[in-house]
C-alpha cells in the first residue's frame, strides 16, 4: 500500500463528546476492547454484527501503520439478565435448557461449547481470531475482588444484606457517556428494586448467593457470590490492556448503563480517563421487528449457510450500511448481497494478475474508510472501479486486493476460482438437471419452501445454485 496513504489521518465518532474527532493512539500501539457474547446459545446474527465493526476498524487501524492489541471478552458466568442485577442469568438459563446440573464445571462447559461455536462463525465472517485475545470473565476472579476492595478503601462502595455496590453519587461524571440524564434511569435490571440502595443508579460489584445457590460462585470478603458484570471488563481491561485504553466498542445498549458503570468504576480506581475513543454500532432488526427468541425470528449464520448462501454474504451485507446506521435484516436483501459477492468475485477472478493498485481508486477508497468506516461509500467505489474503463483490468485486480484488506469479503480467494466457474446446464448430470428444473416450477408457483429444499439437495450433490436476473446459475463447490 503507498505509504501516503497508510498515513493519512483517522476520523472516528466518539461517543463520550458526540462528534467525528481526530484518532490519536496513547503510545502507539492501538489498545482496543470489545464487548463480546455470553455464550449460553448461539449467537443471532445481531450479536455477530459487532465483531465484523470491531474487525474492519482493527483492519483500518492496521492498514494505517498501527499495532493493535484487540481483547474481546467472554462472559461465562453470573447473574445476569441485562444490564441489571435481578433475575436468572443467561448462563444459568442456559445449563437449565439443555437439562444440565447448576455447577460452576458446568457453566464453564456450556460456555466453551458456545464461544467454539461463535469463534467459528466469525472466523467465516472474515474475522481472524488470531489477532485477538479472548479472555474468560472466571479467570479473573482474583483481580474484580481486587478491584472492588479499592473501591470500598476509596468510599465508592457500600456493603449491604445482598452484596457490595458502587455508591453512583460519589462519581460525579455518572452518565457522562451519552449525556445520559442519571435522575431517569430506570432502577438497574439486574438490582430491581432494593430499599439498601442509597441511589437508584448505584450497582452490584458483587452479589451474594441465595440459599439455593450454594454451590455457585466464589469466597470473596463479602461472602460468597458472583461479581458483577460490570466490574468483569474492568478487571480484564486493567489486567490485558492497561488502566487507560484507546477505544472500547459495543452495541448502543451498552451506553446508559454498563459502559458508564465501567466508566466510573476505573476511573473512581485511577483518577484517569479510562477510555480515549468510544464506538457504538447500531441495532439489527429482522423484517421491522427486534430479533427476539420469543418472537421467533432469530436468524443464525448456520441458517444462511444452509440456504445455500455464502457466509460473507452477511458481511457484505453488514457493509452496506454504516455501523451507526439501524438495518434491517430481509433474506430478499441477503440475496443480494450474496448476488453482489459473487459478482464480484467473478470479476475478480477473471482479471489478469501482474498490475499495480491505482491510487486515485485508493485516495477516494480510503477517503471512505477513513472517515468514521463509511463502508457504504467505500463499497460503491469499488462498485464504480469495475466500470472504470480507464483503469486496466490488472490495475482493478491488484486494487480490489488493497481494497479487500479493509473489507474482508473474500475476494481475493483463489479458492473461488473453481466454485465460481458456472456449469452450463448441458453439463450437469441428469439428477442435478431434475431437480433444477423442479426448483425452476416451485418458483414459478411461489412455492418457495420448496425451493429452498430443492436447493439444499443440490447442494449436497456438491453444487452451488445462485438466482440472477438470466436465471438459476449453478456452480462447484
């Protein structure tokens, strides 16, 4: 990449002060941190949106010429349900659906059996997780008692019958993250409504077991009980990270309550900024509707891959919105998406190799990115490069591959080379041939259940079947 490019300055929307500011590292070396999942289920399509933001800016900080250090958690334990403080926590809902005894060899169980499955989907959503440190909230037990010891040292928590909480009055930028108005802010999920607390914003650093709980959770000077959530990220922040980070992302959600509870906490410790840049990436809904288990309409990576649609479809789709923009989800504009992929991967690989990356496509392409990760703009342009006669096909070759760096859509695969090679229908075999025309009728008839099977058993017949405007085109796998 042409080193004036790679130098080029980086816009990001900080939250903390609501405007587009210039990106400046501490030391150097970008220290990011991510909210990750609590791997009771699978994780929706919803929950996989942040970890493709949180990689295209590791890939723009990259491609900028700075290191980054990215840590995303894993939350495998505790009582939680939300933000708050009351009620069954994930985990323990979840060892209960799949018929499994309450231990804590068991939530650590149920935990990697889910996070295996969540590394492997954003591994095929083009996210390396190689770069990334994945730290366990139970291995840092030790450091949040810790933590909470300071707090209590230093006047910002108070014992009471249930646990230990953070005294919100004591810290007086509460809220300041999002301008969030601390006198409105419903009593915490997680605390529900306890007449110990002296503040209805105030929260648990750590919550003392029930009777029937006491088998979970750890000794801690205050009994034995589970830390709170909030003091989880804290703990592994200071520990893998440093006491002052560059960026620290998540959803929108996050803003009212957790992230300005892990504000406080560090910064009641340190007397320091905790956190320079803060990035919030907007909601994904399903058909105008939140994703939801009880309204049916989660959507998993596994439900699209079994459609017969390519992963990264879904991150090409993710790209064509701004990650502080809602979307919504419709599998009509999955299939475009996967329609798009495709095209552009064919004309990439139809390109011949050997040229030189063109700059004015790269000064306008990294423009884009640069400015707050406009993925949107950013794709268009390379839309507008394939039409570019002016650019020859081994310059637009070797431009999609810098372009791609950034995107991670998979397009320079050469391992695409033969999937995307299309079959003439003469040159299927007759048993593929029947059921493509099968499917050809149960379109027709808006029968389109029955199409989708027909395509699964030509999929497993080791084929890949793509609807275009000219038709069913099928291709290798």
């Amino acid at each position: 990449m042409p080193r004036a490019v790679a130098r080029r300055p980086l816009y990001l929307h900080n939250t903390l002060s609501g405007k587009v500011e210039l990106f400046e590292s501490i030391n150097g070396t970008v220290r990011m941190y991510n909210c990750g999942p609590t791997p009771y289920d699978e994780q929706h399509i919803g929950n996989l949106f942040p970890p493709v933001v949180a990689n295209v800016l590791h890939r723009t900080l990259e491609s900028a010429g700075y290191p980054v250090n990215q840590v995303t958690n894993i939350t495998d334990f505790g009582h939680l349900t939300s933000d708050a403080d009351e009620g069954d926590d994930k985990m323990t809902q979840g060892l209960k659906r799949e018929g499994m005894v309450l231990t804590m060899e068991n939530m650590r169980a149920l935990a990697e059996k889910y996070a295996a499955i969540f590394f492997a989907d954003i591994e095929e959503l083009g996210v390396d997780t190689k770069k990334i440190t994945f730290p366990r909230a139970s291995d840092y037990i030790t450091e949040q008692i810790a933590l909470i010891k300071t707090l209590k040292e230093k006047s910002y928590a108070y014992k009471t019958t249930d646990g230990v909480y953070f005294d919100t009055s004591k810290f007086a930028g509460y809220g300041k993250l999002g301008g969030i108005n601390v006198s409105a802010l419903k009593e915490g999920a997680r605390v529900g409504i306890n007449t110990e607390k002296r503040n209805p914003a105030d929260f648990a650093l750590w919550k003392l077991n029930d009777a029937s709980d006491e088998a979970l959770g750890w000794e801690s000077p205050w009994g034995k009980g589970f830390p709170g959530w909030h003091i989880e990220c804290t703990a592994m922040i200071f520990t893998l990270l440093g006491r002052q980070i560059d960026i620290h992302t998540g959803g929108i959600e996050h803003i009212p309550v957790h992230h300005n509870n892990e504000i406080a906490q560090a910064e009641a410790i340190t007397g320091k900024q905790f956190v320079r840049y803060w990035l919030h990436n907007d909601h994904i809904t399903i058909e105008g509707k939140k994703i939801s288990k009880s309204l049916g309409n989660t959507v998993y990576l596994h439900n699209i891959t079994d459609r017969g649609l390519n992963a990264r479809a879904l991150r090409y789709w993710f790209l064509t919105g701004h990650y502080r923009t809602p979307m919504n989800f419709t599998w009509d504009a999955l299939e475009g998406a996967n329609t798009a992929l495709k095209r552009l991967q064919r004309a990439f690989l139809e390109m011949p190799k050997g040229g030189a990356a063109d700059k004015k496509f790269l000064d306008e392409f990294y423009g884009f990115i640069l400015q707050d990760l406009d993925t949107p703009k950013a794709l268009a342009r390379v839309w507008d490069l394939l039409k570019d006669d002016s650019v020859s096909p081994a310059d637009k070759h070797a431009s999609l591959i810098e372009a791609d760096k950034i995107l991670g859509l998979g397009i320079a695969d050469e391992r695409a080379r033969t999937k995307l090679a299309v079959i003439e229908e003469v040159d299927l075999p007759e048993d593929v041939q029947t059921l493509l025309d099968e499917r050809t009728l149960a379109r027709i008839a808006r029968n389109y259940s029955r199409a989708d099977e027909l395509r699964i058993q030509i999929e497993a017949l080791g084929y890949d079947l793509t609807d275009t405007a000219q038709g069913q085109q099928v291709t290798k796998k």
